[in-house]
C-alpha cells in the first residue's frame, strides 16, 4: 500500500506560480505511473498531466499544456507539478494519483489508478 500526501497548494493571483509536491510513503514510486487530476466545484474531476515512472513520458491537458509541467524525483519519492502563468479556471481541488507498479495505464482515466491523495486547494484569483 501507499499513501500519497499533496502539498504546495494556496492563493494565487493569475499569472502567478504554484509548484504542488505530492510525496508517497509505505513504498516506491519509482515503478508507478503517476498523475495529477483536478476537480472544481460542480465539475466531475478532470486529468491534469501524467508522468511515466522513468519520467521519460508526459502527458498534459491540453489547457494546461505550455503552462504546467510534471516531474518527479524518485530518490525522493516525490512527483512535482509546476504551475506557471495560472488562470482563474486553474482553481480546483489538486489530486495526485498513483497507480500499482509494473502495469500498464491509460494514464488520462482515473479509475485506472489505484491509489490518490486527500487533494491540496488551488485558487486562482483575477
């Protein structure tokens, strides 16, 4: 099992920059494909941008392409988003997901992923 803990979320204004981390304990990401997914207030949660576990693949929303950009840090057990140049409709609640290792994913479906985070609020403010 792992749990995944998200942080670095808060109160920006737009054009402004946020870098959410999302660290995993109780076991390696260093095999999982991870994502981030947001959901806003009276909208179904909504893929964000997914890495592979080499980090050698990205995928990004199309919104947010140019804009954000995934990474992760395995030594350190942690994937990164940053948030650059953020918009009003940025404003959500931040997820990060993680799926069990050695598999396969569809990495823009979320129930493919079998573990998630408690979420971290975003606002973006203009």
């Amino acid at each position: 099992q792992v749990q995944l803990v998200e942080s670095g979320g808060g109160l920006v204004q737009a054009g402004g920059s946020l870098r959410l981390s999302c660290a995993a304990s109780g076991r390696s990401l260093s095999r999982s494909a991870t994502g981030w997914f947001r959901q806003a207030p009276g909208k179904e949660r909504e893929f964000v941008a997914a890495i592979s576990w080499s980090g050698g693949n990205t995928y990004y929303e199309d919104s947010v392409k140019g804009r954000f950009t995934i990474s992760r840090d395995n030594a350190k057990n942690t994937v990164y988003l940053q948030m650059n140049s953020l918009k009003p409709e940025d404003t959500a609640v931040y997820y990060c997901a993680a799926r069990r290792p050695y598999t396969v994913i569809t990495y823009t479906v979320a129930y493919e992923y079998d573990y998630w985070g408690q979420g971290t609020q975003v606002t973006v403010s203009s």
